[in-house]
C-alpha cells in the first residue's frame, strides 16, 4: 500500500509527520504544496513540540509485506 508521507518541523524542531492513505498519482507539487502551506497557517495539527511552522519533506511511501509459510 502507498502513502503520502507529509513531514513538518514543529516549534521544538522535531519533524512531525501526516500519512495519508492511497495519494492520488501522479503527485501533484503545487497541490501538495498549497495543502502543506493550509496546514501550517491554519495550525490544524498540534503536536507534543507545538504547533507545526515550517516543510520539511513530502514523500510518497510503499510497503510490500509478502507472507512467509511455516
């Protein structure tokens, strides 16, 4: 399964991270930039360090699990 990985600094400096689920591809830079932007100004997430102030990275993440039989 993918996902978009949006990653913060908060007041502290610590990076924050925001998974979403299934992003939508292929990624859209100004859309995810508008949203991160959205995010910061409208200080919707807190966290532990304060609030979130600044970008620090987005990424777009996969996780292959394959089973293994005993």
């Amino acid at each position: 399964m993918k996902k978009l990985e949006l990653k913060f600094l908060n007041e502290e400096g610590s990076i924050v991270t925001i998974s979403l689920d299934e992003p939508v591809e292929p990624v859209d830079l100004v859309a995810i930039h508008a949203a991160m932007d959205a995010v910061i100004a409208e200080s919707c997430f807190y966290s532990s360090g304060g609030n979130l102030v600044e970008k620090k990275q987005a990424r777009i993440v996969e996780r292959n699990v394959v089973d293994i039989e005993l």
